[in-house]
C-alpha cells in the first residue's frame, strides 16, 4: 500500500513528526508514491548512505524529473568516480586544524552581533545572529571580502528559500546561473580573479586556491565546476548552521535552560547542541536516486526509483533513543543520530557547523544570562519554507525582562 507523504513539501514541525512516527510504525521502508520509498529505520537509512554501488546522489536530490548536467552537481550531487577525489580536497580544508584557526574570529564575530543588539524591544535573533554568524565564518573561511557579508547572506537565503533547491530553475531562468545572475556572476568573477593570481603566483593558500589547482583525474575543475563547489560550501553552511542556531536559542528558552547552561562546561554545552541535532535536525532527509535494482528491508527497488532516507525520522526512532520524542541533554546515545549523514557523503562541513554552534552558543548564554532573555508571550514557531530544513523562520526574543 502506497503511503500519504510528501516529502518536499513544506509542512509545521508537528505536522511533519506525527506523520513521521506513523511511518516508524509503517516498517522499515514506506512506498509514498511516485516511485518514491521513505526510509525509517537506522540499520536499512545506514546501508542505503553507504550504498554507493546501488544508488547515486547525483539522481536523488531535486524533485522528481528534474536532472542537473554534470558539470553543475555541487559535491553531495556527484557520484564516484569524480566525487572522492573532490571531496579529499575540499576536506582538506575543514580539517580540526583549520576550524580551529577560525574560532578567534568566530568568537569576535558572534560577541560584536550581539553587542549590536538594540535590547530595548523585541529582537529577531535570525537576521540578528543565526544568519550572519555563520554566513560570516564561512565567507571568512573562502577568503571572500568579508565587506561583502551582508551581501552574500541575502543571496543565498533567497536561493535557499526559493524553489531552486528543488527544480533547479526559478521563474527568471534555469540552473544558478538562470535563477540567480547577479550571485552568478559575483561568484565567477571572485574565482576568475583567484585564477588570475594563481597563474602569477601571487595567490593566497585556501580553500578555493587548492581547488582551482587541483588535479581532479588529470584534469582542473572548470568554470561550472568551480562555481557548484564554491555554492555548494556557501549554501551549504548557511542556511543548516543558521537553523541549527535558531533551534539551539529556542530549546534555551522554552526549557527556561540559560542559567543553568550558562554555568555549565563545554561538554555539556556541546551534548545540549547535540541532543538539538537529533531532536531538530536543520537537514530532515537524505535522498538517493537507485541506478542498479536492489532490495531494502526485503523491499525491491527499482531504477529510476528515489530512496528518501528520512534522517528526522530515523533520529526519533523509539527503539534506538529512549523517550525518542523528548528532549533530552543528557542522552547517553545521542552521536548515534543521522543529521549529518553517513558513510562516503557525511556532511563535509559538521566539525565547522558544531564549532559556529558551540561559539554562537557560548557567547549567546553569556549575553542572554546578564540581559535575561525570554521569548515573547504567543510565540509559535513557524518553520523556514524550505522542503528539507527544519528552523525557525523568526526567533524573537525579549532581553532584559524582569527575572
Ligand atoms: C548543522 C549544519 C549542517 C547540517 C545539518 C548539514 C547536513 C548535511 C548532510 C545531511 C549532508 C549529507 C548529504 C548526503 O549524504 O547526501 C551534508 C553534506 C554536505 N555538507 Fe553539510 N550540513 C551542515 C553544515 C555544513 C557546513 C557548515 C558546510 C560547509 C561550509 C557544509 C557542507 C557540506 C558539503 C560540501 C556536503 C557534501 C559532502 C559530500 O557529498 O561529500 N555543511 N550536509
């Protein structure tokens, strides 16, 4: 029997995890209709993520139909034989050594967003802190002109929020270059230039220089590719990290946790984000698309066919966490949830994404202890209109109210 869920459309948090604890109780794999399985169990959602013989991630991300050329797939969209000599690359960059290069700035960043904050009314910590803070570690890390922030985070929440995650076109035109032009053109010339300094000698070591100098097959990266690498690191850090700051700020308050966190070590603090992670996981589903037939929990799947490894679902899945539903710090198990993947296209960028979190958080409870922060009365939280993400679309937040 072919299951009621639709996983790119956009629904309310509550909407969304009722219907995935129906489909836990499904089995391990669900058929939801247009040749699409949704996958809820961690044993089978683990086996398919490292089944890269079996389905492809250049197959599995948009929505049905839509297929992107070959040169435009950002990492997480390739397939081997390109995709582990680029993703060694790009990984040299986001080793433990080079994050921790980037928490001075970090720390100096998250401290002057929060200092700018005008506490004497209701403040929205989205465009106020979550998506400038790591907008502006990862501008930083790429080398871009951090004058051009500001800029470059509109951009990409407008990319994010529009339909191009999905169709790969928007009603201005097809592929980023159609859909967003001026982004387009902002990011070619910043690497046209790179080239330039690289062919002189004078370019600077990053992340960007050794891609452009990479030897990828015996061949460098094209301009195309360049391009969807360089998106792929900008929005790939953006809008995730921005979420998962907007859920870290909101699980603070609603638990009424800033006192008792602000008095707490690292460890706890990092179990508190992590426990986030799995509860609220900023990316709430990996897809595949299936190139050679298969099975899945005794399932035949069929080329052609798209495997949606639901990672929201799997996260709350009662058999693996205790009270899966419920937020808990202190979970023994918690490293066990799915938010970043798993096996060969694990997120390129968690060790950044938990270092922004652990920083933004650090310096928030600090500032939100001393102004004693609260949401406002009323507040519901509404998710960002992002198929995939889970995030709050506005987090305001009270500072300086009577304790
Ligand atoms: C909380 C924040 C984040 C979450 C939840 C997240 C989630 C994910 C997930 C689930 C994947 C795996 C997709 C798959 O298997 O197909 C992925 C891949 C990726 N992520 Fe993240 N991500 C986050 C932050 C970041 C950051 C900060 C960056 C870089 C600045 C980044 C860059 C990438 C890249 C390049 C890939 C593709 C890796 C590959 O295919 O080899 N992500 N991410």
């Amino acid at each position: 029997m072919v299951s009621t869920y639709d996983p790119f459309q956009v629904e309310q948090p509550e909407t969304t995890f009722k219907r995935l604890h129906e489909l836990r109780a499904e089995g391990p794999i669900v058929p939801i209709g247009e040749g699409m399985y949704y996958v809820t169990s961690y044993e089978e959602a683990r086996r398919v993520l490292r089944d890269v013989e079996h389905f492809s991630s250049a197959e599995g991300f948009r929505a049905p139909g839509v297929t992107v050329p070959a040169e435009d797939r950002m990492l997480g969209e390739q397939d081997a034989p390109q995709h582990p000599g680029v993703r060694r690359i790009v990984m040299s960059a986001f080793n433990p050594a080079a994050i921790r290069l980037e928490e001075d700035f970090v720390r100096q960043r998250a401290h002057a967003l929060l200092e700018a904050i005008d506490t004497s009314g209701t403040v929205d910590m989205v465009p106020a802190f979550t998506t400038p803070l790591p907008n502006d570690a990862t501008v930083h890390l790429l080398g871009f002109p951090m004058d051009d922030a500001t800029r470059i985070a509109a951009w990409s929440k407008e990319v994010m929020e529009s339909e191009w995650p999905a169709m790969n076109r928007t009603a201005r035109g097809e592929g980023m270059e159609g859909a967003f032009p001026e982004y387009t053109a902002y990011v070619d010339h910043f690497v046209a230039t790179l080239r330039e300094e690289v062919a002189a000698g004078k370019a600077p070591d990053g992340l960007l220089t050794r891609l452009i100098t990479a030897d990828v097959g015996g061949e460098h990266l094209s301009v195309r590719q360049m391009r969807a690498l360089v998106f792929n690191l900008l929005l790939g850090g953006l809008t995730t990290t921005a979420q998962l700051l907007g859920n870290v700020i909101y699980q603070l308050l609603i638990s009424d946790s800033v006192a008792q966190l602000a008095g707490a070590g690292a460890d706890e603090r990092a179990a508190f984000i992590e426990e986030c992670l799995r509860v609220y996981p900023p990316v709430m589903l990996i897809p595949r698309g299936c190139v050679q037939e298969t099975t899945v929990a005794g399932t035949t799947v069929r080329p052609g066919e798209r495997v949606i490894v639901g990672s929201a679902c799997v996260n709350r899945d009662e058999s693996l966490f205790d009270s899966s539903e419920e937020f808990d710090a202190g979970r023994a198990n918690v490293e066990r949830h799915l938010t970043f993947g798993f096996g060969p296209h694990i997120c390129a960028g968690a060790a950044m994404a938990r270092s922004v979190a652990l920083i933004g958080l650090d310096e928030f409870l600090q500032f939100a202890n001393v102004r004693r922060a609260r949401l406002p009365a009323g507040f519901t939280y509404e998710n960002v209109p992002t198929f995939f993400e889970y995030g709050p679309k506005t987090m305001p937040v009270v500072f300086d109210a009577p304790a």
